[in-house]
C-alpha cells in the first residue's frame, strides 16, 4: 500500500509539471462543427463542399463533421435517425454520399490549409451494428443475456470495454479512416464514458502514424494526460447560461476558472462555446440561452480567455435563430451571414498575434464592478490584446487599472486608435478589445 501511494505521489507530481503538448497545426486554431445533414437542401459532402472558400475567408481553421457512418435501423428515431447510433464504423452514411466523396471533401479542406476532424462514437454502437452479429461478446449484456443501452438512447448498445478484442477493434477502425481519408484527428462522443486506461492506448497507438488531434466529449481532467488535447467546458457554460440570463454574476464564474486551473495540467486546452449540436437541438441555444445582443461578450469570451479552443457551430455565423431537428431533415437558410463579419475579426486575431500563442502570457485586470464587468489581457513579445466585458444589462462607466505608460491601441471592431483605455463606457452586454498598436512598453520597477 505504500507503495502504491509512492507511486501516486510521483505521478502527480509529475503531471502538475507536465506542459501538455499538441499538434502544431492546432495552435492559435479554432473548430467549426458541420452538421452534413442540415447545412444544405442535398445534405451531402459535395453540396457543403461549396461552403468552404466562405468558411476559410472567414477563418475557420479546423472542420469537424457530425459522424459519417451509416446510422443503425433498429430502433430508429424519428425517420433518419441519430448520427450517434452508428451501424457500420468503416461504412459511409448513403446520406451524404460515398467515401470517394469524403476523401475528395477532406482533400478540399487540405488545399485550402483547413483541419478535418471526424465525430467518433466508440461507447456505444448502433442498435443492429454487425458487430452484434460477428462479435456479440464485444457488448455489455444484461441479466437474460441482452445487449444493453443506456438512459432513452434504444437506438444504441452499450460495448463492453473489457474486451481487449473490441478494444483492438475500434483502434483499428479509427486507424482506418487516419489512413484512408487522411484525416487530422477525432472529436469523441461520450468520452467520459469509455475506460481512460483505454484511451492511453488508443491515443498513443494512432499518435505514431502522424501528429493526430484528439477532442474530448467530457469535462475530466484526467483525459488531458491520457491524450486528449482538449476538452469541453460543460460546467463553466452553464455558469455562462445563468449570467446570461441573470441568475448569477461573475464571481461564479471566477470559482469555477480557479477549481480548473489547479486540477488540469499545465497547456490543456479548453473547447469554449456558446452553442453546439446538443445544446441548439434540445437546450435552443444561442438564440434562446444568449439572445441578441447577449451573445457577443460570451462569444469573444469563448475566443479570447486563457486556454480556450473556440467551437462555432453551424449557422451561427447565419444566425440560425431556431433548434435544428435532430433525426429529421431539416435545413438550414444560408443567405444573410450576420455574424460572419464579427467572427471572421475575432477568428482572425487569434491566428494572426502572438498574444494567443502558447508561449503567451495572460492575466485578469482589475476593474470597478468585477461583479459585472470582466477584463485580462493577453501578452506576447511586442503583442498585446485587452478584452473587457460587460456581462450585465447595466450600462457601466468602467475604470480599469492598466498601466497608463502603455498606450497605443486599435479598437478590434471599430478599428478607431485609442490612447487612453483606462475610462469609457460600456452599453448592456457590451465589448471592447484592444489590439496594441506599438510596441510595449516596459515599465521600471
């Protein structure tokens, strides 16, 4: 026993000094989650392909699409059923074409220097998969010997990770699309309900044929360690729900970055967002959770605060003001792009200054209201970005204290010079960020 605590020690230890690390290609990056089905009146690779110039000009760096695969029969919901109870995990969903389609799509987003990541559903299968056919021991079985499924998901079967076999087999399936559409990595689903003994093999065992980038569908810090590069923010975004809506202020948010920062490794990435395929579908976010004007504070937030990964979800940039019906056709209009101005700053700044780079530092600003109004500032060699934001419907005249030997700003959205921003006003829900213009100063102690 004291050994073992020896050794638990040590890898603590060891894990509070790691920095983690991640594929190059991600850093300063962002994800915009495709939803093939409903991003066009065909829903099929070839149609969406035909976004991707609009996507890229407004700078989206890394496309992730909902699950690919057929989608089981037995047990289907709705008439088209959910991507997430998937039949075949090597097959192509005939929905949106065939795997020459895919493999031309990714090539398409390879050309014009964008990411592609695919959804991965390794928890559960779909209810009639042929695994259950060619493999029934690879599922959990209840009391008469049936494959079971959790909650209301009938549609699907719970697999059974000690099946070293079933492991093997879904690594290999992964592997197969790695090295058959060339792909850049995995968001999966229901992370946190696999083994995490599964994922340091899994990861690890993929990471060698290339430098692959993994998203976790969990908000469990001891994914980070195991591989994963980033994971969700369920907790701090149902803070930002309840400031949105009134219900709290700031300093819950405040308790919540701090519990994070002392319990993930040192580089984790965070994936910030204000909404998501489950969240606009069942929870109707943005357009009920931050209404209108709401939204743009938390969205700059999900961009620019310490270790974020930014998540867009499609239609957003539309906006698409309703929830997307999940098992059923239901479109989406592409015609006004509102938002795609506003984004395209935000998601420009992030890959174009240094001062969203890992090596940059960041730091909370003080402010008159903290309870209201939030500020930090990120730094970076001779760059240097200060956001400050008004999470309330309360206009504020704002006093931060940043050091006056520093000045020389461009408002990011206004693109108007500014040379004092220690004093100025800020509307309900407001936003400023501040782009240095010249090089700091350094100031004398």
């Amino acid at each position: 026993m004291k050994k073992l605590f020896l050794l638990v020690g040590l890898y603590l230890v060891i894990q509070s000094k790691a920095q983690q690390k991640h594929p190059s290609f991600m850093q300063q990056g962002n994800i915009y989650e495709v939803n093939i089905r409903q991003y066009t009146q065909e829903g099929t690779f070839n149609a969406f392909a035909k976004h991707l110039p609009r996507l890229k000009a407004m700078g989206v760096q890394t496309v992730w699409f909902m699950p690919i695969q057929p989608i089981s029969k037995e047990g289907r919901k709705g008439t088209l059923g959910s991507y997430y109870a998937v039949a075949d995990y090597t097959g192509i969903n005939p929905e949106f074409g065939n795997l020459e389609d895919f493999k031309k799509l990714v090539n398409q987003v390879h050309a014009l220097g964008m990411k592609a990541i695919i959804d991965y559903v390794p928890n559960h299968s779909g209810a009639d998969n042929k695994w259950l056919t060619t493999h029934p021991d690879f599922y959990e079985k209840d009391s008469l010997g049936k494959p079971t499924y959790t909650a209301d998901w009938s549609d699907t079967r719970e697999l059974n990770f000690e099946n070293v076999e079933m492991q093997d087999s879904m690594i290999n399936s992964m592997r197969y699309w790695v090295n058959n559409t060339k792909i850049d990595g995995f968001r999966v689903d229901v992370a946190w309900g696999v083994p995490t003994s599964f994922w340091y093999k899994c990861i690890a065992s993929l990471k060698k044929i290339r430098p692959l980038f993994f998203l976790a569908e969990a908000d469990d810090a001891a994914l980070h360690p195991a591989g994963f590069d980033a994971t969700y923010t369920w907790r701090e975004y149902n803070i930002i729900k309840d400031i949105a809506a009134g219900k709290k202020g700031i300093a819950a948010l405040d308790s919540m970055f701090n519990m994070i920062d002392t319990s993930f490794v040192k580089g984790a990435w965070r994936l910030y967002f204000t909404s998501n395929h489950d969240e606009n579908s069942w929870n109707k976010a943005d357009y009920a959770t931050m209404p209108g004007a709401i939204h743009a504070p938390f969205s700059i937030l999900s961009q620019t605060y310490n270790r974020t990964l930014p998540l867009i979800y499609s239609g957003q940039e539309e906006p698409v003001l309703r929830p997307i019906q999940f098992f059923e056709k239901d479109p989406m209009p592409f015609s006004k792009y509102e938002r795609a101005s506003f984004y395209s700053t935000l998601l420009h700044l992030r890959k174009s200054n240094k001062a969203f780079g890992e090596e940059a530092k960041f730091s909370r600003l003080k402010v008159n209201d903290p309870e209201a109004v939030m500020a930090y500032e990120r730094v970076a060699e001779n760059d240097q970005v200060v956001v400050v934001l008004n999470l309330s419907n309360q206009t504020h005249q704002v006093q931060l204290e940043i050091d006056k030997g520093r000045n020389g700003y461009k408002d990011l959205f206004t693109k108007q010079n500014v040379q004092n921003i220690n004093q100025f006003e800020l509307l309900p829900w407001g936003y400023k960020v501040f782009v240095k213009t010249n090089p700091v100063v350094k100031v004398q102690k």
